[in-house]
C-alpha cells in the first residue's frame, strides 16, 4: 500500500454449499473480514461470508486453509480486467 492511501481492493466469495462452518478461516483472518452467517445450508452447517470485503488485504489464508476449498480471494481490479477483456467478448 503506497503513502497516499491507494490499495488493491479484494472481493471474498463463499460457497456456501461447500462449507462446513468450521471456522478456521474466521480464526486466521487477522481482519476479521470473515463471519457465521444465521441462515443454514442444505446440510445443515453455518456457512461464512464475507462481512468486509473493504478490509481484506488479499493475503489468501483464508482460501489455502479451508478444508473445503469454499472460499476464493480475487482482485476486483483483476476480476475487472477479465470482464473488459477482448478476449472474453
């Protein structure tokens, strides 16, 4: 992050049919992006979600932990870049 304030912003998506709840991911965050939702799954889990993408740095921890392979961390200048591409129209 440079002096001025400029950061990458990072969007956190779940799916919420994959996650148990576990909740290494909440513990690991040091942002404390990531939280249980009230509403269940189909198996009857808690998922999480992301509460504050605006805080998450885009260190990824909560992806590589995840025992379900529930969660992906991109960046929106990235995820942006692919939607604009030529290639993809």
């Amino acid at each position: 992050m440079s002096e001025d304030g400029d950061r990458r912003q990072y969007r956190i998506t779940v799916i919420p049919e994959r996650c148990k709840g576990c909740g290494f991911c909440v513990e690991f965050c040091r942002r404390n992006v990531l939280r249980y939702s009230v509403e269940l799954n189909s198996k009857g889990y808690r998922p999480i979600y992301a509460d504050n993408n605006d805080e998450c740095n885009g260190c990824d921890i909560c992806a590589m932990i995840c025992p379900d392979f529930a969660i992906s961390v991109v960046s929106e200048s990235d995820s942006r870049a692919e939607v604009e591409s030529p290639e993809n129209g």
